[in-house]
C-alpha cells in the first residue's frame, strides 16, 4: 500500500534536493543554522516510507529525549495529513502503508546497544556535533539491514560548534570543505564459502546555507536577527555561514592560531629547562607533551611555555587509545629523548595508584621514566592556561605555544566547550587528554599564584609538604652536586 498521492511535502531545489535523491549510504546534511536540515530529514523519510512501505523501518535519535518535543511535534503534523498514528508510549509513529519511524534518545554506547539486534532501514541523527564522540552513533549502523533488500542508509545533521565539532569536521567537512565528495572506506571481508572481496562503505557531506531555504525568511523575516542575539559575533557567523574553522563559545576562546602556533623549523637553545607531562590512558588514549621555558633570549617571551613535541597514543579514531602497556609507553618515551634529556616530568596522578599490584609509575620507573605527582587541581589549572593564552598579542609575546607538530593538542584543545553543570570547568565527555596533560605541565610552572580554600587536612602538616617546584628545584640541585642522577 503505498501513501496518498496528496503533497505534503517538496523539497526546496538544492541541498534538500540532493539529500532526499542522494543514494550514498552516510550523508551529513549541514553547515548553517536554518538551512532547513529538520525538514530535510521529514522529507526524507516520509520519501523511503512512501517507496518501501511496510518494508520501511527508521529511528530518529538525539543525545536527549528532551531534545526530540520539537521534532516530533512536526513530524506528527506531517503525519496526520496522511492518516499517521502516534504512539506515545513507544515513541513510534506508524505510517497507514506500515512503515513505522520510532523516536530515542542516544547519550552513550549502552544506549546504542539498546538497539543491537534491531533491523532499520533509515537511521535519522540529529544535531550530530552534541555528540562528543562517535562511537555510540558507528554502533547503531549495524542495525542497518534489510532482508527485503531495501536500500538502507542514515543521515546526520548539524551545525558547527558543540562538543563533537572536531571530530565531525574532520569526518565530513576536512576531505572537501565544500562538500559533494564521496569517500569510500574499503575494507577486505571474507565470504561465506572463504573467498575474500572488497567492501566499501561510502559517505558525503552536503552543505546546506540559509540561502537554501528562502521559505524560512519569507515565513520568518526576523529569524537572522533573533539568531544574532543568541551568541557571540563569531559564533553567529559561523551558523549563518557554515564556517567549520572559526568557533567561538568554547571554553578557550582565547586560542588563536596566528598567536598559539608555531610553524616551521623550531630551534630551542640547549641551555633553557625542559620538562615533560603526560595524562596516563589505556582504552583511551594517553597524551605525552615535551615543554620549553623560554628565557626571553630566543625570541619568545621570557617564562613563555613552548610544547614542541607530543606523542598521543590513539588509533585515529576519536578517543580510541592504543591500549599499550605501561611499559612499553615508557619505552616510547625514552625514545623520543635521545638528544636533549628533560629536567624532569609531571604526570596524571592516577598513574600512582596501587591496586594491588605495581602502579602504572613504578611499571615506567623500571624502564627509567620516572614522573612527579601532577598537580590535578581543574578549575585553577584552567585558569594558568588560559592567563597564559590571554597573555601577549603574537607569538613573541604570548605565554603558551604550540608546535605545528603537536597536531593531536592543536586538534582538540580549541573546540573542548565548557560543562553544562561548571561554567568553570570543561566538558569531561569531550576528548580532552591533551588538554589534561597540558594542564599539569602549566601547574608545574604557575605563571601566577592560585589561592585555594583549605580544606580538612591539618595545616601545619600541610604547610611542611614541599611543592612541586620545591621538588624539582631540589631534584635539579642535586643533580648539579652530582649526588645523584635524573
């Protein structure tokens, strides 16, 4: 049974064309704010459902269920001029042809595995950049099948920001800014009787700009201009203008790549301190940073932190660590430091901990990589870097700096957004393991004093406990007396 032949809908020419007609199996369709990416995605489906019928089964997901009201609400609409039911308990509407479309919220990979075992022929995903990463999102296109042979497929949508900005861009919008590019992923299979043959998986990126919806402006001329009360100048630039390179509202919005990163041939004098930092991770991916301190002799302001060198132990998938052995990180380490040792290291403190066996530090101290305890306050770590990235208006003058070779910090520390509950602090869901072992390098050298609330312990022990530069100073002083041997 096929639906009635009364319009409902017609796609505006352009990117809602491309999207509803596009035979690739992972389309994003985005870019700017009112591109009319929603009314895309109900076209798109009533489309499938109206083509497939009974055969048609599709899920529409946000990271939230609160996130979904608006959304159901015009789906409802759409449906009931063609005889849809809503079902409030199951969240599903049914088409009067049997294609049944149901609505859910994804917030994690347990909420993906709800779904395993289920066969859909559509997956619709929401505001794409609001998920931090994508593995619960790859988890549900193995419910993508159809023993009827219905073309199955899933569809994405979304603007530039949020707390999955980076891995989105660099997923869809870095192999061709402008979209309309297919990229395979190709992947050797063995068949049923043992042969071996190609597989691909095959996505595209269509842009979709306010220009491409004139029926939003004519409907709602005053539309930009609310938009513009909502953020900063450069935030509403990049939603009017799909501009995927330059985000405001994260939580280091003093980054500035003209002022942060160093390009080209970096040659640091022998003579000045340098130091190392690392946040410890396994399944996820650990971050190793080399520092400079700069002592106003080369260029860089004086006390100017340079990170010259990372080793960021991924697979390439967003915050898919190497699972290595602590050992053999240690290894790694030791290797990357054959010409200039480092003065010393500070590191996650989690990599002291004993659980009934040696702690990650003690396994690295046996190949000769030992640490300091990182100092792990959040909220004043935050600040130093930030005061450190404020400082200064070019490269000679601020006092924090990134090679262009730490590609993995350049990456990730300037879209990390702040945490929904702490304006304070950032958001923990995000990739955020270079900014972590960034912070316990900038807190082993404070570029200012930090205040902080005393807390249960007894102050008089407290005040006898030496400080990380204390340490250091004192490790560096017997060093020089040759007492001893970093």
């Amino acid at each position: 049974m096929s639906l009635s032949p009364t319009v409902i809908w017609e796609p505006q020419p352009g990117p809602q064309t491309d999207l509803v007609t596009c035979p690739i199996f992972e389309v994003f369709y985005g870019g700017a704010r009112g591109g009319g990416k929603t009314e895309a995605s109900i076209g798109d489906w009533f489309s499938h459902a109206g083509q497939y019928g009974e055969m048609a089964s599709g899920l529409f997901v946000r990271r939230k269920l609160t996130q979904l009201i608006d959304v159901i609400k015009r789906f409802k609409r759409y449906g009931a001029k063609v005889g849809a039911k809503w079902f409030e308990q199951k969240k599903e509407l049914h088409m009067p042809n049997g294609a049944i479309l149901k609505f859910a919220y994804l917030e994690s990979n347990e909420d993906a595995e709800e779904y395993q075992g289920h066969e859909y022929t559509r997956i619709y995903v929401e505001e794409v950049t609001n998920f931090p990463f994508p593995d619960p999102i790859n988890m549900l296109k193995g419910t993508l099948r159809s023993a009827a042979g219905v073309p199955c497929g899933m569809r994405l949508t979304g603007n530039p920001g949020g707390p999955g900005h980076h891995w989105v861009k660099d997923r869809y919008i870095n192999p061709n800014p402008k979209g309309y590019q297919v990229i395979r992923e190709e992947e050797e299979v063995v068949m049923p009787d043992g042969t071996l043959t190609m597989a691909a998986i095959e996505r595209v990126f269509i842009p979709a700009r306010l220009q491409d919806n004139p029926k939003l402006l004519e409907n709602d001329p005053t539309y930009i201009l609310r938009l513009r009360q909502t953020g900063s100048e450069t935030l509403v630039k990049a939603w009017l203008e799909g501009n995927w390179d330059g985000v405001d509202g994260t939580f280091f919005s003093e980054f500035d790549e003209n002022k942060h990163i160093y390009r080209g041939r970096l040659i640091l004098p022998p003579h000045i301190t340098r130091f190392r930092a690392l946040d410890w991770g396994s399944a996820k991916p650990f971050s190793v940073g080399w520092y400079a301190v700069s002592d106003g002799t080369f260029g860089f302001a004086k006390h100017a932190i340079i990170k010259y060198q990372e080793w960021y132990g991924w697979t390439g998938k967003p915050n898919v660590g190497l699972k290595m052995s602590a050992n053999m990180v240690g290894q790694g380490i030791l290797k990357r430091e054959v010409d200039l040792k480092p003065s010393y290291g500070v590191a996650d403190p989690s990599i002291f901990a004993n659980n009934g066996g040696p702690s990650i530090a003690e396994m690295m101290l046996v190949e000769g990589c030992s640490w300091f305890r990182g100092d792990n306050a959040r909220q004043p770590g935050w600040e130093q870097m930030r005061k450190r990235l404020a400082a200064g208006d070019d490269l000679t003058s601020t006092l924090l700096i990134f090679h262009e070779s730490c590609e993995n910090t350049i990456r990730t520390l300037p879209y990390l957004q702040h945490d929904e509950k702490n304006a304070e602090d950032l958001d923990t869901d995000a990739e955020d393991h270079a900014g972590d072992e960034t912070r316990y390098a900038i807190m082993s050298r404070p570029y200012m004093r930090v205040e902080r609330k005393p807390n249960n312990l007894n102050l008089q022990n407290a005040r006898a406990l030496p400080t990380i530069n204390e340490l250091i100073q004192r490790r560096m002083e017997r060093n020089a007396s040759g007492r001893s041997r970093y």
